[in-house]
C-alpha cells in the first residue's frame, strides 16, 4: 500500500519494502537533522515582544522607598548588635525542626485537617470562572481520607515544593475582580517545603499522585514524586550530624560529577558530612531513600547555628531583600512570615509559619487599645531591634530599630490599600520585601487612611526570648494605664 504525505508542499512517496535502494536524486537535502529556517525563528522571536517595548512601572512612586536606604546595613550598623553566647530560644531549634519524625500517627485529628474541604467549596479557577461543583466532588473523591494515617512514616522532600490544601496544583480564588481577593492570592496555598526536609507522611490521593505530609510548622498535599520514605536508623544518623545552613539563596547543590541536584535556599538545615577546601559536603537523600551526598561553598553556608551577629544579619538579611512577594511561597519567594522565618533559621530560632502564630512567639505586648502615638512608645522603648515581630492582623514586620527618629521595620508585602473618590478599594503593588516606616503609603493620592500600618497594630513579641506576658501597663497622657 502506498501513502502520500504532504510536508511543505513536498509529496513523498511511502511504499513497501524493495528489494534494491532507489536512487537518491542530489538534489534532496539528505542530513538527518533539518536545517533551521532563521527567518522563521526570527519571526517567530518579533511575535513575543518587540524589541523597542517600553518597560514601565504602573502607578506614582512611593515617596518614603526613595528617601530611606533599602539596604541593610545603615540599620545594622545603627540598631543591632553581637551575641557573645547562645540564647535560651536557640536551644530548643532541632526538637522543634525535626519533630515530624516523632509521630507515630498523623499528629492532627482528621476533623482538623478536614477543614478545607469544609470550607472551600466554591470560587474561581485560572480562567477566572466560577469552579463547577463537581470538581469540588472530584477533589474530595481523590483526597482519600478515609485512608488518613494509613502509611505514617518518616519521608523526606526531594525538592522544593507548594504545600496545597487540595492535591492540586490548580488555583482558586475568592473574586478575581476584587483587590486582595484574586492573584496571587490563591486560597489553595497553604505553605512550601523545602528540599531534603524532615516531613511525616500520612498517605496518598487515591490515584498516588499527591502525598498528604506533616512538616514541623504546616501540613498539606505535595506530589508523592518529590517525597520519599525513610529507614529509622537514616533519620538518626542525619538527626545526630551537625548541621550546615546556607545563607545564600539559589547556590546550586552539586553531586561527586558535579550535576546539580538543588538550589540553596535559606532557611534550609543540611546535615553535615565532612569538608574539602572551599566546600561543605552535607547528607542527602535520594529517591531511593538512601543517603547521598552534595556540596556547597562555604561562603554560602554556616557549619552549626550562628550566634546572632551584624555580619551574617547583613548577609542574610540582603538576600530576604532580593525577594519579590511570594503568597505561601509560590514560585519560590516568600511573604511576610516566610521571610523572617527563613531569614532567623541559621541562627537557630524556630518559628511558626504563619503571622498569626509567630505574633506568639517570645514575649508578647499588646498593643491593640493604645493610641498611635502610645504604640511608636512603646515598640521604642520595649523593642529590641531586630529580634522583635510587630503584628496586625494578616500581616508580621521585622522591626529593625529607629532611623531619622521614624521607627523602621523591615516587610515583604503585596501591596498598599488604596481608595477611590468613588469608593472604590483597590492596591498599589509593591510586591517585594522593603524596608518602611509605619506609614507606608501615606503620600499616595488615594491612600486609604483606616488601612494605615501603625493603626491595625495589635501587638508586638520579642521571639529571642522566653515567653512571658506582661500584665503592666503605660500611663497616658491622663495618668491612667492601658495594657500593653
């Protein structure tokens, strides 16, 4: 049987097999691989964008990010200062880190971990169409959590990876139209995890795509391809290792044939294997579940936990600067919790994950019922420069100390609530991490002044420290006191 088959206007001929190879005209290009049209490809480079597209940044300037230094070191060399020992807080990091392999069962009850089933049973899709019903069915089908605690075994991550509330990938959102309620803010992120981390697995979707784990602050659906369980003799040996902490993000992690396997990211705790002139070679863990290994410079990363001092703060504190905003960590960047979580992880300080529990961490102040004026005292006079977390409802800042005589916090926020003469709420993007004053956003013309940073204020926590609330008060300006 014979078959004719058009390619570019050219018919060839397919028939049985001969007993003699035909002749082969010379004019026919015989090279296995075709050549490259170039002005095709060059065409098909001018469809993406053209080369004299200008780049703009939508809406005004914000005045305060011009006028105050976004860089580290002014506040450093000005507020902080060296630890000459460890503290209290610092001893407790490892319990902490590697405490998803001391379950032995899911250590929530599945009613807590439910709840997003309870919850999310409509929205929006990437197309920005309302989710039909039945893939909310769909979901719960897959979820398999009948099956709940069915495996309980020590895994570890293979890669970096979203930490879902549904194992999916895809997003939903509350209303698209709506500033703060569509990108990024995807309600099915819950967290990230990162590579070669110590995680709880419970069991998987009913099609084995999606694993639900326990990691020491979160847990959620990541693809069952980027965990995998391990040996109880290999969770100790990586436990009783000392242990090296990067400081540098997207460091690539190399292999004895120097193949890359990860970035570095920080925030990570990679056990310690042994070191050869300018690198560390730290424990890691294949898809087999057995133990190999990587290297990292040194200058990227720190052999055991760091007593808090100005040059690693410097250091680290210029990386979490680098980060445009990342809600849950999506795409590999950080929010605002996420970022000072990392960011105190190579001094040894465990943090929750989100704002709402790190605003409990240490000791705490409330400062909720305190006049503007009242809160700037006493984040001025409590404060401890960069070891203090300021918190409003939604949303943690690092405080960094005075500047200028303007109390200076460092953040990485989305965006600042804006309002219309005709009502209307809206954001003016920021998208990345900065350092500000309280009243971030107060030159812009449709400033909402009731979304003012110092005013939502609820409380502030030194983490470095012991827990301890305080049941004093400051004097206002009539002799009588309010909590603080």
């Amino acid at each position: 049987m014979k078959i004719a088959l058009w390619i570019s206007g050219v018919i060839l001929i397919f028939s049985g097999c001969s007993s003699h190879s035909p002749e082969i005209s010379k004019s026919i290009n015989t090279a296995i691989c075709p050549v490259k049209d170039q002005n095709q490809s060059e065409s098909n480079e001018s469809l993406l964008q053209e080369s004299d597209t200008p780049v703009v940044e939508f809406g005004p300037k914000i005045s305060e990010l011009e006028r105050f230094d976004q860089s580290m070191s002014p506040y450093i060399d000005q507020n902080a200062r060296d630890y000459d020992n460890f503290l209290e807080e610092q001893n407790s990091f490892f319990s902490r880190y590697y405490s998803p392999w001391c379950y032995k069962a899911p250590p929530q009850s599945i009613e807590s971990v439910l709840w997003p089933l309870r919850v999310y049973k409509k929205g929006y899709g990437s197309n920005l169409i309302p989710v039909p019903s039945s893939w909310f069915d769909q979901i719960k089908y897959q979820s398999n959590f009948e099956s709940y605690g069915s495996i309980s075994q020590k895994a570890v991550t293979l890669k970096w990876m979203n930490l879902r509330a549904f194992p999916t990938d895809k997003p939903l959102y509350k209303n698209p139209a709506l500033a703060g309620e569509g990108f990024p803010f995807d309600l099915l992120q819950n967290s990230s995890v990162n590579f070669n981390e110590p995680v709880f697995l419970s069991h998987t979707s009913k099609d084995g795509a999606w694993s639900y784990i326990f990691t020491n602050n979160a847990s959620g659906w990541v693809p069952s391809e980027g965990v995998t369980v391990i040996e109880g003799s290999i969770s100790t040996l990586l436990q009783k290792s000392e242990k090296v902490f990067p400081i540098e993000d997207n460091v690539p992690l190399l292999d004895s044939s120097s193949r890359f396997r990860s970035y570095s990211r920080v925030g990570m705790v990679l056990p310690f294997d042994h070191e050869d002139g300018e690198r560390y070679y730290v424990k890691t863990i294949d898809i087999g579940g057995m133990v190999s290994l990587l290297s990292i410079p040194k200058k990227s990363a720190r052999l055991g936990i760091s007593k808090l001092n100005k040059s690693d703060l410097t250091l680290i504190g210029t990386q979490m600067l680098n980060n445009t905003y990342g809600w849950g960590g999506m795409f590999g960047e950080r929010d605002c919790s996420s970022m000072i979580r990392d960011m105190y992880t190579p001094f040894g300080f465990w943090l929750p994950r989100n704002s709402a529990s790190q605003s409990k961490k240490g000791e705490i102040f409330p400062l909720s019922t305190l006049s503007n004026d009242e809160k700037l005292a006493v984040i001025k006079q409590k404060g401890i420069p960069f070891e203090t977390i300021i918190y409003l409802k939604g949303h943690v800042l690092l405080y960094i100390g005075t500047y200028e005589s303007n109390v200076m916090v460092m953040h990485n926020i989305w965006g600042i609530r804006t309002l219309n003469k005709s009502g209307k709420t809206g954001r003016h993007i920021v998208g990345r991490a900065i350092i500000s004053t309280l009243e971030l956003g107060s030159d812009l013309e449709e400033y909402d002044p009731s979304m003012k940073l110092l005013s939502r204020i609820e409380s502030m926590n030194i983490f470095t420290k012991s827990p301890l609330f305080l049941s004093g008060g400051i004097k206002n300006a009539n002799g009588s006191k309010k909590p603080l």
